[in-house]
C-alpha cells in the first residue's frame, strides 16, 4: 500500500473539519475524493502533506509514518501537491517555475551554487531539459520563457500539475485541477491524469468536476462534514443513494 | 550577451580609472565605505529580495567583523589574514545561533528582534571594555598585508575594495541563477508552493542570513584595516537603518541595487552633512535621518521598485506578450 490514512481526525475550534477519516490509496491509482463546500477535503490534503497537524490518527507513505514531518521532508519522500487556490511563482518564467519544482532532482548547495561549480551547471542544464520535457507534455512549451502570473488560468493550473510532477514523485495530491478550466481544458486534463497513470502515477484527485471524476477515478471516497459516508468505485458510489442525498442532491453543478 | 559584457568591461574600467583623476583623499575615502557598505548591502540584498527576510541588526555584524580584526590582530596578535578570515567566520557564527529561533518570526517582529539585536551589541561594544577598549575604542590596528603587498595607502585600499565588491557581486549573481538562487526566489512568491518542492524554506533562510552576515563581517574586517582604529559609533543603530534604506532605495532583487543605494546613502549623507548647516545653523546629525526619510518616502512614491529596476526599462516585456 502507498499511502494509508487510519482514523484522521482534526478540529478547528470546536468544529471538527476532518473526522475518523481512513483510506488507502494503491499504487498506481487515481483515488478520488469528494464531497460538498467545507466537507473538509482541503484539509485531509494539508494534513498528509504536514502543513496541519492532526489531533489523532496516523498516515503512513511507503511504510513510513509522516507524523511530525516538515513539508519538504514529506516532498523528499516523494508525496507533494497543487493548491484548491494557485501558488504559483508569479514573478518566475513557466520554465523556472518547473525547474523549482525539480528542487529535489538536483545537490548543488549554497557554497557550491556560488562558486559556479562545474557540476552545478551540468546540474542545472539537466533539470532544464527535464523541465522543458514536462512543459511539452502540458503543451506549455512556447510559454517557458513567460511569467508564470501573466498565463491564463487555465494554463496556470496545467503549468502548478507540471510543477508538482518536476521532481518525480510517486503520489501527487491534486486540490480541484479543473476549477475554472473550460471543457476543452478539462478534457485536455483528465487526458492528461490517465497519461500519468500510465506512468505509473499515483494520484489523489480532489474535484467538484463529477464528470471528470467518473472518467478517471479509480476509486472514490466521499467526505461529508468531515466524515466518509461511502468508497467505492466509480459505480457504486453513482448509485449509492446516502451519496446522492448528501452530495449530488445538494450541488446543482454536478447535474 | 555580448552588450552585457560590454558594460561590465566599461564599469570595471572606469572604476579602475576613477583614482587617477582623483586627486582628494576625502573622495576616495567616500568610495571605498561606498565600496565596504555595497559588500553589505548585496548581502542584505539577498536576505531581504531574495529570501524575503528584514534585518534592522546588520551594523552589528559589521561591527563584530571589525571588532574580531581588531581584538586578533592588537591583543592576540594574529598575522592580518587570518584575522580577516575570522572577521567572516565570527558574525557567520553569531547568524548562525540566533538565525534559528529569530527567523522563524514574521515581519514587525523579526524586525523588532533584530533591532534589538543590534542594540544590544552595540551595548556590548561599549561595555566590554576589556575586550573592546569601550567608548574610546582600540587603535594600533596594522596594516593588511596579502602576500608582501601591504595596504597603506588609500588608493591600494581602494582597489582591494572594489576587487572584493567584484568578485562578491560574481558569487551573488552566481548564487541568483543556481538552484538555491531559484529557490530563494521561489520562497519569496510562495512558501507553502517551495516546501511541496521540496525547498527548506527555514534552511534556506537562514543560510541567507549566515551570509549576509558574513559579508556584512567582511566589510568590517577591511574597514578596521582601512581606519586601523574601531570605536563603537559606527556600528549603532543607525547605521542599520542606513543599510535597509540602501538596499530599498537601490531595489530590492535587482542586481545594479546594492551598488546604488551604497552609492547614492552615501553621497547623499555627505552632501547633506555640509549642507543641512548652511541652512539649519547648529543642526546636528540628526536632521539626516529627516531627510533619509522623506527620500525614503519618494521613492516608494514614485519607484517603489527601487533605482536597480531602472534597468527592467532595457528588458523586454514579457508579461506584455502573453496573448
Ligand atoms: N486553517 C483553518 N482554520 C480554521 N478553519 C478551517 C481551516 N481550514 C479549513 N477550515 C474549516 O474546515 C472545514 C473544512 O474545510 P476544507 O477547506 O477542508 O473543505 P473542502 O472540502 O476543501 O471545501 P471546498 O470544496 O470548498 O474546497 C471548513 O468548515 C473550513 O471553514
Ligand atoms: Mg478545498
């Protein structure tokens, strides 16, 4: 098992945003979670990639437990993630945006990166040709050398997906890719996750796009009010109707 | 490319030009802490544009660079290189220590805790007077001498100086386009983006304030060679502020920054220093903050960018392009 979350559980307040969550997600899958508006989804993703700490429960990644975990221990370890609202490096071109990703590819440190050192350059000239590899496969190529801040949203959500794979991870948590992409964008996404899956990818889709979710998810677990109420495949949670009265009941978007 | 090199081949050669047409000590002396404050203010450069940090405290490791100089090469009698060496490695230590727990603060505080820290050895310096000689100061520092060269006189001070701002502006502008200088970009536009890749923010940080300190330490061991006699009043408080409003006033992230805010600080406090009397009879030294201020005001009025973005009116557009 890649990643498996046992009993989650976390409370802002005195509300609980995230409650006795458990769940497993396999190698190579696409596990998808949904749920209505503040069904805590967000925060189960800030609680794996240790942004939150939780009040109980344990996530172990590839038999290691991540409690205590600072976030770039946790990217290091080959989890990492886009964000619900963008983080991109505005003033930074699409290029180097991806080639920060790639941090974690490259050893040069601070003394070495002042002295020039001649295998920081090879370095650096391989995470570049690494970076303009992912920026074909998102079709951002003849963007590489603008700011990151001046693409249009849309690419700005392909360019933070490219971003988050530039160090070669094996599970990528994804915060609703599709959020306010258009339906050729969204198609050109949900192509794209399946391309990585194929890879070999592992990947935890949060989204309100039902379709795209239908279309990729391997497997589903529903969130309402902090609390699973139902996992399964894609199947079997169109059909469950506790699913339908909490979720798609509610939201008239996923019509 | 080649225009870049270009410039840099005219700057290296008006500079090393400049003395020769100077023919007043005052003005050389006025380029060469032009020279010393640059050092520092490239480093604060990269703490405060880069790593996205403020340090109100960097007389103090300027102060310590000179201090270490001083104290080694009087009392210890230390041969002058390895004094200067250890002007470097001291503040770096300093940094080092109290960069932990000191960065993890969020702006006002950060800048009210390094303030204090800057006070506070600016305390030290005058109270440890068996270390530091007190309020009067130590003098009988010796010449620097590298190899048999031995820096006696302004001119030779001079150079020794803007070699040093050279070869620190090529380390910086190295560190800039390496994976840490990316890095350090990416941490100014987003923290949690630069953890999720991997980057160790808090790392990364205080390795940018363990060389700014440094650097701001190096500039001290050459100005106790230059002067060959410290005292604490260069190293108070407001010579920190002086070295924010440098690295703001010449733009922040911008490589040309340090250079004119070192150049323009200075230049200006001397102007005003022989001006401010001829209008304001009896006026003191304080009426140079006043006057700091109101340009400090301007330009984040009318560039807020700083004087190095001026150089972004040479670039091409590229967030015009998009489209
Ligand atoms: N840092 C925080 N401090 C306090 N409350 C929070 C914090 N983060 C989330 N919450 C609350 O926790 C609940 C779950 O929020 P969360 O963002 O995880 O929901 P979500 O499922 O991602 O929703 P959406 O679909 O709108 O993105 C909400 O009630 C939210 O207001
Ligand atoms: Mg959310």
């Amino acid at each position: 098992m890649l990643l498996e979350i046992n009993a989650l559980t976390k409370h802002f307040g005195g509300v609980a945003a995230v409650k006795d969550v458990s769940f497993n997600v396999r190698e190579g899958e696409i596990f998808a979670l949904i749920g209505p508006n503040g069904a805590g989804k967000t925060t189960v993703f800030n609680l794996i990639t240790g942004v939150l700490a939780p009040d109980t429960g344990t996530m172990v990644f590839m038999g290691r437990p991540l409690a205590g975990m600072k976030p770039h221990r946790i990217a290091a370890m080959g989890l990492t993630r886009t964000f619900q609202n963008l983080q991109l490096f505005g003033r930074m071109s699409v290029l180097e945006n991806v080639m920060a990703g790639a941090h974690l590819k490259g050893k040069t440190g601070f003394l070495k990166s002042l002295a020039r050192w001649p295998g920081s350059v090879a370095e650096n000239k391989m995470i570049e040709r690494d970076a303009l590899k992912l920026l074909k496969e998102v079709g951002l190529e003849d963007q590489a050398g603008l700011y990151a801040a001046a693409l249009p949203f849309g690419q700005q959500r392909l360019l933070e997906i490219a971003r988050s794979m530039a160090s070669n991870p094996r599970l990528v948590l994804l915060d609703e890719p599709a959020a306010g992409l258009n339906s050729a964008e969204t198609k050109i996404l949900a192509g794209y996750l399946k391309h990585l899956r194929e890879q070999g990818k592992s990947m935890v889709l949060v989204e309100h796009d039902m379709e795209t979710v239908m279309e990729v998810a391997d497997r589903i677990m529903v969130l309402n009010f902090g609390e699973s109420i139902g996992e399964g495949t894609p199947e079997v949670i169109q059909a469950d109707p506790k699913v339908i009265k909490a979720y798609l009941g509610e939201d008239d978007q996923v019509a | 490319m080649n225009k870049k090199i270009a410039l840099w081949g005219i700057l290296i050669l008006a500079f090393a030009l400049l003395p020769l047409f100077i023919k007043s000590n005052y003005l050389l002396g006025v380029l060469i802490v032009i020279g010393l404050y640059t050092i520092i203010v490239i480093g604060l450069g990269i703490l405060m544009g880069y790593a996205g940090q403020v340090s109100f405290g960097h007389a103090a490791f300027f102060g310590m660079g000179s201090y270490t100089v001083a104290v080694l090469t009087t009392a210890c009698h230390w041969p002058t290189i390895p004094a200067l060496i250890a002007s470097l490695i001291l503040p770096g230590l300093v940094a080092a220590i109290i960069g932990g727990p000191t960065l993890k603060l969020r702006e006002l505080y950060l800048a009210l805790a390094t303030l204090a820290f800057g006070i506070l050895v600016h305390i030290l310096f005058n109270e440890l007077k068996g270390i530091t000689g007190g309020p009067s100061g130590m003098t009988g520092i010796p010449y620097l001498s590298i190899g048999g060269l031995v820096f006696d006189r302004d001119i030779k001070f001079y150079y020794l100086v803007w070699v040093t701002v050279l070869l620190v502006s090529l380390a910086v502008h190295n560190l800039i386009h390496s994976r840490m200088g990316r890095a350090m970009r990416a941490i100014r536009e987003s923290e949690h983006a630069s953890e999720t890749s991997g980057i160790d923010t808090a790392g990364l940080k205080l390795q940018a304030f363990v060389f700014s300190a440094v650097l701001a330490g190096l500039a001290g061991g050459l100005y106790a060679f230059y002067v060959t006699f410290v005292s604490p009043s260069p190293f108070g408080f407001h010579t920190s502020v002086q070295f924010v409003l440098m690295a703001v006033v010449g733009g922040l992230g911008t490589f040309w920054g340090p250079l004119l805010g070192a150049g323009l600080v200075v230049a200006l406090g001397e102007v005003l220093r022989w001006a401010i009397p001829l209008v304001i009879p009896g006026a003191g030294g304080e009426y140079q903050i006043i006057f700091f201020g109101i340009i400090l005001m301007l330009i984040m009025v009318i560039k807020p960018e700083g004087l190095g973005a001026i150089t972004d009116l040479f670039k091409k557009p590229r967030v015009e392009e998009v489209q």
